[in-house]
C-alpha cells in the first residue's frame, strides 16, 4: 500500500525546542520524528512513500534523499503554496487505497493490523483512534453502538457516526480521539470533486482533510474507526516533546505496538475505581473514589495498559440497557480524562443467574464464561489486545475479583478497600515502586 505522509508544517506551538528545521525533522532521541515513522513503516513492509514537503521542504529532501539509505522508496511532492491538509491529495494520481498520516506525530503501530481492519469493511476511509490524557482539547469519533449482542464488550459497527470537535459542546463521550492516521479510497477523494461539480463551484487549491472530506461523509456509513492502545503522541509542544522523549528511552514507545506482547493492569471498577452503591445504574450515580484517576494516570504512564473488567448483572436484571450503560462509562471516561489519565478498554459481563426480577431478560439469564470468578473477561481482552497474562495484574475490591485474576493467570492479584479513599492509588504505588 502507498504511503503519504504530510510532511510540510512549521510547528509554530513546537518552535521553542527547534525553529531552524521543519517539525518533522525535530530530533527526538538524536533522530528524526519523520525516521521514527519511517523505520516503523518499514517494519510493517511499507515502503513506497511519498512526502508532501513545503516550508523548508529542501531540508527534508537533503536529509532522507530516494529513501534507499532508510531501505524504503521514496517520492516528493511539493507544494508551491499551502494547499492545507489534503489539497495535494487531488493532485496527485491516485488510483488506491492509501495510507494517510501527519510527519509530526510520534506512533509505534502495527500497520499490518489497521490495514487488515480496512480491507474487512466496505469503507471510503479507515480512522484510527485511541484513548489519550487531554480528550477535552482533541476531536472524538463516536462510532455507532448495536442495540442488541449479548458478549463482554459492547457491540459496535466501527460506523463513525459522529465527529465531535473541541470546540462542539460535549456531554460525556467515550475517550477515542481521531489520530490523524487514515486509510483513503480515491472513491472518498472522487465524491468530494463530485460535490464541488454538482454546486456549479470551481475547485479549490486549500483542502482542509476533516472539515472538507471526512466529516461530510459520515453519513454514507462508510468512514469506520479503527481502535487501537499503541503510542500515537502528537508531541507539537514542549511539554509532550520531553515526555516522548522518556517514553522512547524507557522503551515504552516500541512496547506499545501489537505486534509486541503486552502488559495490563486490570480493575474491577464498582468499589475500585468509582464508589460501590450497589446496582449503579445511571450516570447520575457515578462517582470517581477521590485517588483513582491519579492512580490510572500513572498506570497509562507505566507501560501497563490499564483494562476494566466488571460484572454488569444490572443489563440481565432489566435496570439497565447497553446503551445506558454506555452512558455510564461515557461519564466514567470523560471524568477520567479531566484528570489526564483514560483507560484502554472496558470489559463487562452483563449476564446472571438469578431469576425473578422485573423487566428481566430472559437471554441473558445463564451460566456464562465471562461472569467473574471465571476468567472469560480476561481472555477476551487478551485476545484483542495481545495481552500476557501471565505477566499482568489484577486488581478489585471482592474476592471474587482475587478468584478471577488468578483463574485467568495474573501473575499478582490485590485486594483493595471500596471504603478507603486513595486505596487504588496506594496498592498502584506498590506495584510500580514508586
């Protein structure tokens, strides 16, 4: 699959650490963001690239050259005049599907897996996106929940149905914020000149990528979203330049790609991470234990991934839908996000033996795999995100939680107090030694 990279930027927020080159070339570890992404590309047998240069665009061909020094093929086109974040896509040739992506992001990604993720849906273009620490100031995709599927995680189409930019007025939202790493169809390209056509309007030069072409296309229900915890860092300040550079020493940056084993912390979340009032069922009712979000915080920051696994009997008994659910984890997220920290992926066992409720559902009334004690959550979430078990942890507020992390192999498992505040961040503490 081609490669285009848009590779013109100034970094202007960025230009504090290095103004004399263009971002892309900021060294990061005495190498180039842009190597980093080419060196990744490669890895996943990626080498035909293209590089869309402007501003100090020279600097850039001097440097990487035809690419073969870096064992990767390696075109340019250049823009005369800022042409904004897909314009040079309608001028070039292009009669395939592409890889899409900003030169001055940090990402270690297995390509392979996303590509993979395109091709089994019918799309005009693939998003990828992921939970980060500042959803509050970055775009979310809100992809389209099934009404019905009864498994451990909540059913989705990956149809993004919804593009909520920071300046939109939120409500709580689910921590999945756009990447700015596509796969497009020139089909996607094709309606936009289309569109243009049909107004009796002249083409423009300046394309903007989401507010022009993704965004108004959301409604065809062919622009999906790839989810994905690998390390995607937009790092245009300096703050998040120096914590790249941590990342990549302390070897968190290569780690994080799926292709690599993973590790994870996982909790329980009633009595663990929000207060224990029973059968929490209305986002009304949720409450972050004071200590929480700064013990997930340095979770994300650890290396671990940080998995919720959860009992969720209220679905079976008829007081709660999915999609209040959803809501509810949509509460828990955005709560966490205000505080920097996010959680890579929720995992709940919405069945239970127990008859006799009213409102009841009757498909959801057995003895299942993933109810905990039983281990059915953990293997699920293992399978998705390549996670070792055995070298994970789990952490709750029951016994029951104990009995499934050591049913599903964690190598620790701890016991924490619902009615102790900072309890999470406390055992957290013991566990990363600080």
């Amino acid at each position: 699959m081609k490669v285009i990279i848009m590779a013109g930027g100034k970094g202007t927020r960025i230009a504090s650490v290095r103004s004399d080159v263009p971002k892309p070339l900021i060294e990061l570890c005495n190498k180039p963001i842009l190597q980093w992404q080419i060196e990744n590309l490669k890895d996943c047998g990626l080498t035909d690239i293209t590089l869309v240069i402007g501003y100090l665009g020279e600097k850039i061909k001097d440097f990487f050259g035809d690419g073969k020094l870096f064992g990767v093929n390696i075109k340019y086109f250049e823009e005369e005049s800022p042409l904004g974040t897909a314009g040079a896509l309608f001028k070039m040739n292009l009669d395939e599907d592409f890889l899409l992506m900003c030169g001055d992001v940090m990402i270690n990604i297995d390509f392979n897996r996303f590509i993979q993720f395109h091709k089994s849906h019918t799309p005009l273009a693939s998003l990828i996106s992921h939970p980060n620490g500042h959803p509050h100031d970055s775009s979310i995709l809100v992809t389209e929940l099934l009404s019905h599927g009864f498994s451990a995680i909540p059913q989705t189409t990956h149809k993004v149905i919804s593009w909520v930019v920071k300046e939109d007025k939120r409500g709580y939202y689910k921590n999945r914020v756009n990447a700015g790493v596509e796969i497009i169809s020139p089909q996607l390209l094709q309606l936009v000149r289309e569109k243009y056509a049909a107004q009796g309007l002249p083409f423009p030069d300046k394309i903007d990528l989401d507010r022009d072409v993704l965004r108004p296309n959301i409604a065809s229900g062919r622009i999906f979203a790839y989810d994905t915890p690998e390390y995607i860092k937009d790092m245009g300040t300096p703050e998040r330049f120096v914590e790249t550079e941590q990342d990549i020493k302390e070897g968190r940056v290569h780690a994080r790609n799926l292709k690599n084993k993973q590790k994870a912390i996982f909790l329980d979340r009633d009595g663990t991470i929000n207060k224990h009032i029973g059968f929490l069922n209305n986002p009304d009712q949720m409450e972050i234990i004071p200590g929480a979000a700064e013990a997930i915080r340095l979770i994300n920051k650890s290396g671990y991934l940080a998995v919720i696994v959860s009992n969720q009997p209220v679905i079976a008994r008829g007081e709660c839908t999915f999609n209040e659910l959803e809501d509810i984890h949509n509460k828990l997220e955005t709560l966490l996000g205000y505080e920097g920290a996010f959680v890579d992926a929720i995992y709940y066992c919405p069945h239970h033996t127990d008859k006799g409720f009213d409102g009841e559902i009757a498909e959801l009334k057995f003895n299942c795999n993933c109810r905990k004690p039983k281990a059915g959550l953990f293997i699920e979430a293992s399978k998705d995100l390549n996670i070792d078990l055995n070298n994970s942890v789990m952490i709750g507020d029951s016994q029951t939680d104990i009995e499934a992390g050591q049913n599903a192999g964690c190598s620790q498992v701890y016991l924490v107090d619902s009615n102790t505040p900072f309890a999470l961040l406390n055992c957290v503490h013991k566990i990363l030694g600080v």
